[in-house]
C-alpha cells in the first residue's frame, strides 16, 4: 500500500516541470498579448485625422527637439504647418510649448519656435511661450494654463500625424473645449523609429490615463 501511494505522490522532478510548462505558457501569453496590443497601438496612431477648426481662439504648436540654436528639421516642419494654418485665417494667436532640451543650449523649444515665427514674420506679440513642459501631458496641460489665463475657449494643436492621437487623447482628458488637431506628414523624420517610439509612448500614456481616473496621479 505504501509503495502504490508513493507511486501516486508528484516526484520533485515532475513538479519541476509543471512549472516549467507554466512558465513557458505565460511566457508565450504574455508575448501574444504584447503584439495584440502593439498592433492596436499602431492601428491607433495611423487612424489620426486632421480636421483642424475653421477659427480658433488660438494654435498651439507641440514641442520636439532643437539643434542648438535652431528647430529641429522635424520641428521646422510643425512651425512651417502653423505657419500655413495661420495665413489661412484660422487663428492669429500662436501657444508655442517646449522646455529646454540641454543644459548647453541657449534657448528652450518654445523660445526657438517663437524665433522662428518671428522671423517668418509673426508680430512676437501674437507669440506666448510656454518653457517648462517636458511631455505632451505638460505640453498641453501648461498651455491650458495659458488659455485660462487669457480667456480663450478654442484651440487648434498642430503636431505630426504620429502624435495626433495621443495628443487628441491627452487634450481631451484635461477637457479641452472642442480641441481641433492641425496635423502634417514628415518627409524628414525616420518614421519607423518614430512610430516605434510612438507605439511604446501611447502604452505610457494609457497607463496613465488609467492611473488619472482612478486618482493616483
């Protein structure tokens, strides 16, 4: 009788694997439900629409990166997008939102865009700055301060189609008032790398989303 119940009872050996097997099923779990999301993620991003307002109270441009003194190729191409927005007289008041990306560098992202308007011609008085926001959450959360501040409703964001819907996304939960997105393709950004980033970024985001709902942040 003993032997047959010492039969029965699990060998170490055996429970070893078991937990083998678990592992590698939660493993392969785990890596379905990663490329499950990733391709919704990505699905996301490409459905972004530009339907800019006809008139806004203002238009804020996201910050990227700079090189030194100058806007980055990819943010020459947002500005350049305002710009055309601008002339086509949907509003005449430019949220210019970036902090500063080095130490070293003489100027912050904001303060680079507002060079860069005013000499394409852009009375510097029609420019507010924004020169703390590290993010888009703080991009668009600091620039709402701004809009407060002066009593304007309305706003057009210009961005990149990449970054159009979390950007959408993000304005909505700070409960922008009917936010519009002016958005432009880039010919000078490597968009697979971009979109990579993108992907991993808007993960982020809906983390935190999910963490502002529930009041942790």
């Amino acid at each position: 009788m003993r032997q047959e119940i010492h039969k029965c009872l699990p060998t170490a050996g055996t429970r070893k694997r078991a937990w083998y097997r678990r592992g590698i099923y939660t493993l392969l779990s785990l890596v379905v439900l990663g490329v499950l999301w990733s391709g919704y993620a990505y699905w996301k991003i490409e459905s972004a629409v530009s339907r800019p307002a006809e008139k806004a109270d203002v238009g804020i441009i996201l910050g990227a990166s700079m090189w030194g003194d100058q806007p980055s190729p990819g943010l020459r191409e947002r500005l350049e997008h305002a710009l055309v927005e601008y002339h086509a007289g949907r509003f005449d008041t430019f949220i210019v939102t970036g902090g500063l990306d080095k130490p070293e560098y003489n100027y912050t992202e904001a303060e680079g865009m507002r060079n860069f308007l005013v000499e394409a011609g852009v009375p510097e008085e029609r420019i507010f700055l924004e020169n703390e926001a590290t993010s888009t959450y703080e991009n668009l959360l600091y620039s709402q301060a701004i809009m407060e501040e002066h009593g304007w409703n309305t706003a057009i964001i210009v961005t990149h189609d990449y970054h159009g819907t979390r950007s959408m996304e993000v304005a909505m939960a700070l409960g922008y008032n009917q936010p519009s997105m002016s958005l432009t393709e880039s010919t000078v950004l490597p968009m697979a790398k971009h979109k990579s980033r993108e992907v991993l970024a808007y993960t982020k985001w809906t983390a935190d989303r999910m963490l502002i709902a529930m009041g942790v942040l």
